[in-house]
C-alpha cells in the first residue's frame, strides 16, 4: 500500500519536476581540483536567479554552467581561462567579483576614500574646536585687558 | 560648504534613479556579447533525422535569418510560438530553432501540436550550444544578418508589442 | 464590508495626517497652544484608523474574503492560520498598511511617553511624522490600495509563495519594518531640531532609546532573515549581498553609529549637526530599501512584483522626504555649533572612531549596491557586484573599528589616557595573537585571513571581559556582589551587545574556513563521513503536509558507535502556488551544526543528498541575540527612559553604553 502511494506520487512529482533534461551532480574526485571548482562556482553569477552563486543556486544553468566549470577544471584548465571563457559568453555580469578596471576603480577605492572624506568632516569639525588650540596674539591682549578691567 | 554634501549625493542619486526608471531597460536582461560578433561555431544534429547536422555556416545565407532557442517545457515559448510563425508566414524569415535541453520526441511533439515556423532545427540536448551563444534561459531569439554576424537578440519571449517595436525594426534595417 | 470599513478608515486617517502635518506648524511659528497641542490628538486618530484598517485588512485575509483583490492574489483557503495573518502584511499593499499602522503607533507613542518634551518641540516632531505617514497613506490610497474588490469574487486565492510560508519568514519582515519605522522617530525628532534650530544634550537623550529601539528590531529581523536563508534555502549560506539584504544592513550601521554619536551628543554637547545627520541617513535608508524593494530598479529576489507608477511615486516621496531634509539640514547645521570640547585621546574620540567606520561601511555598502547602476548609465556595460567585493570592504573597514572597540570603552571621557587603557586591555592583545598564531601553526599557515579574523575576534571578547573586571576592580573594598550590582544596565548592554559582535566574528571566520561539506548521491545504508560524525542513509518517505507534499530523507548520524540524532531534511513540492523549497535538517552541537539537505532522485534508488558540518556558526544567533538583549537592558536603564528625571548621581556616575 505504502509503495504504492509512493510510485503514485513520485510520478506527480515527476511531472512538475520533468522539465529540462537534467546533468547528474558529481564532485571531481581529486579533491584539490574540486576545491578549485567550487571557489570559481562562488565567484560566478547565476544568469536566472539574480544576486546568487551558481554555487548556491539550483536553478538550470547554474547547474548547467558548475557542470562546464568541473569539466574544464578536471581536463587542466586554469581557473583564470574557464572565467575568459565565461566572460566571452556572458560579459563581466557573469562575475560577482568585478575585475579591476577602469570603471570600476571608484568601486575597489571606495572603501579607503570614503573613509577618509568622513573621518576628514568628523576630524575637522572637531579641531574647530581642538581643547589645545592656543590663543592667538590678538585673543591673549584682549584676555589681559579683560583680566586688568577686572581688577 | 561640507554641509552640502548630503544634498549633493542625494539629489546625484534621484537623479540616477529617476534616469534608470524612465529608460525602459529590464534590470534582469543582461546584453549579449555577440552583437557585432560572429555567430559561435557549432554543430547539431536535425531534429528531422533525414535532414544534415545544423551548422554556423547554415547562418550566412546572405539573408537576415532569426535563431530561435526553445524547449516543449517551456511556458513562454508557447507563448511567443503563434509569433514565430508569423514571422516565417506572414513575414517571410528565416527561422531557425534550436531546441534546448529538451528530449528529441518532446521537441518533435511540441512542433507537431503548434506548427512548425522553422526552415532547420538543431537539438542542443546539453545545452553547451546554448551557453557558447550566453542564452540564460529560453526562449531566446538572435537575429543574423547575411554574413553570418549577430546583430540583435531577443530575450524573453517576442510577445506583447515586442514583436512590432523591438524585433522587425531590427529585422528592416537589416534588408 | 470589512473592505469598505478599511478603506473609508485610510480616507479618514488622510484627513487627520493632513491637519496633524500642518495645523501644529502653525500653532509652533505663532505661538498658538491650542494648535500645537492638537498634533497629540491628530496622531491618535490617525493611529486608531490605521489599527482599524489593518485590523479590516487581517479579518479579510483570516475569512479568506477573496473579493478583496489582495486576499484572493496573496491567499488560499488551506493555508495555515499563521500563515493567512502572515500574509497580510506579505505583500506590496498590505505591508505599505504594517508601515502606516507602525508610524502612527510609533507617533502615538512619543506622544504618549513625551509628555515631558516642551509642547511646542513635541507638536513639530510630531507634525513631521504626520507628514510621513501622509506620504504613506497617498501612495496606499492612490497606487496601491489594498481593499479593491473583485466583482466576481473567485472560489479560490492564488496563495502565498510557499517561501514565505515559514515562522522565521513571518515575522522577518514586520520585524524589520518596526526598525525602519523606528528610526523614523529618530528622523523627526532631528528634523523638528532643525526647524527650531536648537539640539541640546536632552535631544539626545529623548532620541537615543528610539534610535536604540529601532536598532534592536533591525538586529532581530536581519537576524531572522539571515536564519531562515541558512535553513530554508539549503545551501549553508546565510547572507547573500542581494541589495535587499543591503538596504536592511546600511540602515542598521547608521543606527549603530547614531546610537554611539547621541551619546556624545548627550555627555559632551559636541557632534551634534553630525548626530542629527545620522538620524536623517538611517530612515533615509529605510525609505531606500522600501524603494529598492517596489521599484524594479534593481533585480533581487526580494522584489515585489513592481509597478512604474509605483516607483514614480516612491521616488518623488524619497525625493521630497530625504532631499527636503537635507536642504533643511545644509541650511540649519551651522546654527548647531559645538560646545563640548574633548582631547585626541577621550572616549569621545574613540566614539568618532566608530562613526568613521560604521557610516564609511555603510556608505560603501550604498556604492557597491548601486555601482552596478552607475556603470551601466555611464554606458561603461553591465557588471555585478557581488560578496568578494562586500567581503573585502567588510575586512577593511571593519577590522579598524574592532581593534578600536577593545580599547574605547576604557578611555576616560574628556581626556582620555591611552597607556593606562592598553595596560588593561594587554592581556586581551595577547589572547588576540595567540590565537591567531596558534591557527597558523595548526594550519600551516593556509588560513592567514581566517587567522587574523579569530585573532581579532578573541581580542574583542577577551577585552570586553577586561573592561567588565576592571569596573569591578574599581569599585575595591566592595564585595564581588555589590560591585556587580554598581555596574548599570546601560555598561551591562553595551558590554552584551560589544562581545555579540565578538561572537559573530567568530562564528563567521570559523564557519567560513572551515566548514566541511559532502556532495554525494547515497543510496539507502550508505555511510559518509563528514568532519567525524557518520551520516548513514536509511532512506526516503513520502509526505502530506496541509498545502505541500514532501520527500522526506532520513539520515541517522553517529559519533563512533553512539547515535547522536536522526536528521530529517524535506524537498517540499508546495500546490498553491507550486513551487519547490528545501527544508534543511540542522542538529546543532557546541562546537557547530550538523546540516543535511536531501536533493533529487538519482538513477537506481539513490537520492542526491548535500551534507556539511558548520564550526561555530551558531556564534552568529547566539552574537545576534546578544546584540538584542544588550539593546533591550541598555533601553531598561532607568537613566535612559524618557520623561524620568534624573538625579546628578546618576548623571555622574553614567559612563554608558
């Protein structure tokens, strides 16, 4: 009864699931090329999900493309020529790391220059204001005539 | 002036902003690398068994001719389907379908229930095709001049005034 | 009916927005009591409509009334209770309610709790929010209003994306709305500062446990956001980037760089045109992320289905809300000028130190979320800006502030002195390295990031532990007990919320580093070894839930011989509408969590499964919830209530959070 149930509802499932023909998920089997895959895979962008890895995505090209990428890493390819060849097929989009150009110099700059354009508002704000700021010629006379008055 | 800054960046922001929603862009469209480039070598066999393996040189007719990628499972290719064959009809293109990760009989029963606009067809079963043309998903359509070089492409189904907007100003400027 | 009650409710509450927007501005520029007083009575009515027009929108999703356009598109009769009352505020229209129902609640509450403000600086802080929930309630009323009906009603809704049907996910938005709208009592108490023209140490102390308030609900939701991607998503990850996960995270920093500026502001009367920027950026953000989210500017996976005219209409609100602030703001700053003075080396400084960081951090979080928008107008082609680049910009700017964070709790105010404070916190430095050095030796020295991350995260602890002692150790002659006692809820908070951050630190290097991760296809009696525990496959069942039907795998894993726990994670295939979810298994142990996730059927009986073990990672809910309660005792500090007088002794002794 239980198995019967079972096959029932696995064809359901089937049918909502038999959508594209679908590439079987193996690690490689040397695990240092498999760990160079899967740091490519953390560094792609999926092309249906939008702001995911392929890495984590489980959509179909992305499944798709940590396919290719295993493929290519396994016959000897260098991390850096499996990005090219992405790259040529799908533009810098592809890479959740933007490569250093110029247009994106403002971007990997942005962290060192921000910071000094606020501590520079912060800091200046406060010297105006600097306890140790020493009195000027013309404040020190006023001071000792105020003092003499005073007397 | 420091005090200014805030205004500054926010007014350069809504500018921005206001910029990307007036220009009637898709934030989830990404632009195809092969505009202006040579359509991707490949070969593929026919969905049709008597017919010869689909080829880049099939592209260069000395015609524009429409590459169209779409699989029976996919919803917006039905859709878009009753467009493709006016193209073929009414229009008189020529439309080649490369049917993606699809099973040979599925893709042969999709055509055989809503016709078939395309002159030649390729089964791209693994979808490798696919990915050296930088199809994200189906259905997606490339428009190729007679030298064989990608001068458009459609993404998404060519529904709605898409087909009358986007795809035949393409089209007549080639002709 | 409820429809009709609902939508005359959001007419009525217009009304009243609009006299409390303008009518107390009057009264406060001619000096009119009678109109200034009448901005506490208009908060109120528009707070009751706003509670019966939510309540309206609630029955309708709890009778499932499928006229109502809204319920039939975002219910369905089977789905559970929870999940009806969770969808209310699930969607574009009724979460633009929660936001309106929250801005009048947080209204009525400064309004009730303010008594003690003088009338003429309440009426204005309170018109300003007026004037924001008008805002809301227009763009409610004229591009989205949630009690259209639907003339014939169908038998039946569309239901709810099964993604949200989950506990964490129903109550990760409202609690990150109540934080954003938080924050907006912070926005009008800076902009009502403006227009008079005056902050004082006591504006401070009125907006901090707001700003501290909106900072705990911003910490919690991002928290439960943040959980439920780890356990419903399936892959491990727990943060993504997505510019909705940004627009959740800037607000967050700012309000922790605000709630650390009014402090300044309150002790030293300095930093306030700062301050009260701050306060103008964190809900400026909040209104961002809103915009990002409805805008269909930018493509994330949070996105509601968007709507140009809506985006149109939030833009102009953000443009007049932000900008005219801002143009208040560069008019009116130079009559805030400074009083209080204070050394290089002072807590104070030390305080400008983490503002530095927290709002640079922010800043670029807004950059890189937006750069792919400044490239592609600048025609320069489309790029992506994804975690390498938030994760550099995280390690560079927040290793600064952590370093910092060790030492500036134990600067005097005023003028601090610095060799004293390294000698407390000496030992903490040597922990930091140790612990460092230690990874790399055992490492040999493949891990030299994740070193320097456990490095710095075992100097925060370690130097959070030192300040507690040293406290005690003032405090000589007094039993353990009694100086224990001395120590305020306010120290207790911040030293809670300071080692939260220690703890996620170290939940974040060590889960990164080291997690280990088995992706197999297992047939039924298969065993893998992952990190040392055996997770044998005993096989796979199916499952009716009440709108889903499930596989569900079993996994029982060992630790040598003995059972540990049996792990049961599901793919869920949801109907209404279908769609599939992964509900990961997660045990979790001290040293890290056991997590398993069943895949698809394979060939001949095998089921593709995708094992880990994740060091540490519980560091991150544990460093979260700290974070939160540091907050919540920080907030229960007597000194820091609004309205109670405060003693001089409390003044005195009030070194704080």
């Amino acid at each position: 009864m239980k198995n019967k149930l079972f096959a029932v509802w696995v064809s359901l499932l089937a049918a909502f699931a038999a959508h594209a023909v679908a590439v079987d998920e193996k690690p490689l089997e040397d695990p240092a090329l498999e760990a160079q895959a899967r740091a490519l895979m953390k560094e792609i962008r999926c092309l249906q999900c939008q702001n995911q890895s392929i890495e984590d995505s489980n959509a179909d090209i992305a499944r798709d493309l940590r396919a290719l990428i295993r493929e290519r890493i396994a016959l000897g390819d260098s991390p850096e020529n499996v990005k090219s060849y992405l790259v040529d097929r799908y533009g810098d989009w592809v890479l959740l790391k933007p490569p250093v150009k110029s247009s994106t110099y403002f971007l990997w700059g942005s962290p060192f220059f921000v910071v000094l354009i606020i501590a520079f508002l912060l800091v200046r704000r406060k010297q105006s204001q600097s306890v140790a700021a020493p009195l000027s010629a013309d404040e020190e006379a006023r001071l000792q005539e105020l003092l003499e008055r005073e007397q | 002036m420091s005090r200014f800054v805030p205004l500054i960046v926010v007014a350069a922001l809504v500018a921005l902003f206001l910029g990307m929603m007036l220009s009637d862009r898709n934030p989830n469209e990404i632009d195809s690398v092969l505009i202006g480039r040579e359509a991707p070598e490949f070969s593929l066999a026919s969905l049709d068994d008597a017919s010869p393996a689909l080829t880049q040189a099939d592209l260069s007719t000395g015609k524009p001719v429409l590459v169209n990628f779409f699989a029976s499972w996919c919803v917006p290719c039905r859709a878009e389907h009753e467009n493709l064959m006016r193209l073929a009809g009414d229009y008189r293109v020529e439309v080649i379908g490369i049917a993606y990760k699809n099973e040979k009989d599925q893709a042969i029963g999709f055509l055989n229930e809503l016709g078939n606009p395309f002159s030649k067809t390729g089964l791209d079963l693994d979808g490798r095709v696919g990915i050296d043309w930088g199809v994200s998903g189906v259905p997606e359509t490339f428009l190729i001049d007679g030298d064989g070089i990608v001068r458009y492409r459609h993404w998404g189904p060519i529904v709605g005034d898409s087909l009358e907007t986007r795809l035949l100003p393409e089209l007549e400027a080639l002709r | 009916m409820a429809g009709e009650i609902g939508h005359f409710a959001l007419l009525l509450a217009l009304m009243f927005a609009l006299v409390g927007a303008t009518v107390p501005h009057i009264g406060a520029a001619r000096g009119n009591a009678a109109f200034m007083a009448l901005a506490d009575r208009a908060i109120l009515a528009q707070f009751a409509m706003a509670a019966v027009a939510f309540a309206a929108l609630t029955y309708a999703f709890v009778t499932s009334d499928f006229s109502v356009v809204n319920v039939a598109t975002n219910s369905h009769t089977l789905k559970p209770l929870l999940y009806k009352i969770s969808g209310t505020w699930g969607n574009h229209e009724g979460s633009l309610l929660f936001w309106v129902l929250n801005l009048t609640l947080f209204g009525a509450l400064v309004s009730w709790r303010g008594r003690k403000l003088p009338l003429r600086f309440r009426s204005r802080v309170l018109a300003v929010q007026s004037t924001l929930i008008l805002g809301f309630l227009l763009f409610i009323i004229f591009t989205s209003n949630p009690f259209l009906r639907l003339d014939p009603a169908p038998f039946e809704g569309n239901g709810l994306n099964p993604l949200l049907q989950d506990p964490g996910l129903a109550f990760h938005p409202p609690m990150l709305y109540l934080g954003y709208v938080g924050l907006s009592v912070a926005f009008s108490f800076a902009v009502a500062a403006l227009i008079e023209g005056e902050v004082t140490p006591l504006w401070a102390r009125w907006v901090r446990p707001w700003a501290l308030l909106a900072w705990v609900f911003l910490t919690g939701g991002i928290a439960l956001g943040s959980w439920w991607a780890y356990y419903e998503l399936g892959w491990g990850g727990w943060w993504f980037w997505d510019p909705v996960e940004n627009a959740s995270f800037m607000p967050w920093l700012v309000a922790a760089a605000l709630l650390h500026s009014a402090i300044v502001v309150e002790k030293r009367d300095a930093l306030k045109s700062w301050t009260i920027l701050l306060a103008i950026i964190a809900f400026s953000l909040s209104l961002l992320g809103t915009f990002v989210v409805r805008s269909g500017v930018i493509t994330s996976v949070h996105a509601f289905a968007n709507d140009p005219a809506r985006g149109i209409f939030i833009l102009a609100f953000l443009a007049i809300v932000v900008g005219g602030s801002v143009t208040l703001y560069a008019w009116r700053a130079p009559k805030l000028a400074p009083s209080g003075l204070f050394g290089v080396v002072s807590r104070e400084s030390a305080l400008v130190v983490n503002n530095i960081f927290l709002s640079t951090f922010a800043a670029v979080v807004l950059v890189g979320t937006l750069y792919p928008l400044f490239v592609e107008a600048s025609g320069a082609g489309q790029i992506s800006v994804g975690p390498p680049f938030f994760e550099y910009a995280a390690a560079v700017l927040m290793s600064p502030l952590i370093v910092a964070l060790g030492i500036g709790p134990l600067l005097a105010w005023k003028r601090g002195n610095v060799s004293r404070s390294v000698q407390i916190v000496f030992p903490a430095l040597i922990v930091g390295f140790v612990a460092a050095i230690v990874l790399v030796w055992r490492t040999s020295g493949d891990f030299v990031m994740t070193a320097f991350g456990l490095g710095l995260a075992a100097w925060l602890v370690s130097s959070v532990l030192l300040e507690i002692a040293n406290r005690l150790r003032l405090r000589k002659g007094a039993s353990i007990a009694s100086a224990l006692r001395k120590i305020t809820r306010a120290q207790w908070g911040m030293s809670m919320a300071h080692m939260g951050l220690g703890f996620i630190l170290l939940g974040i290097t060590i889960s990164e580093a080291f997690t280990t991760e088995e992706l197999t296809v297992m047939a039924p009696g298969d065993t893998v070894d992952v990190a040392g525990y055996d997770f044998t496959f005993e096989g796979v069942a199916p499952i009716v839930g009440p709108n889903y039907t499930a596989v569900r795998g079993f996994f029982t894993v060992y630790e040598g011989e003995t059972i540990l726990t049996s792990l049961m994670p599901e793919d869920r295939v949801y109907s209404n509408p279908v769609m599939t979810t992964t509900e990961a298994a997660i045990y979790p142990l001290f040293s890290g969590d056991l997590y398993a996730v069943i895949g698809e059927a394979a060939s001949s009986g095998r089921w593709s499964v995708r094992l880990y073990f994740k060091p540490m990672i519980s560091g991150l809910w544990l460093g979260a919830f700290m974070m939160m309660v540091g907050g919540v005792l920080s907030l229960s500090d007597r000194r820091l209530r609004i309205g109670l007088p405060t003693g001089r002794k409390a003044r005195v002794s009030g070194a704080s959070a």
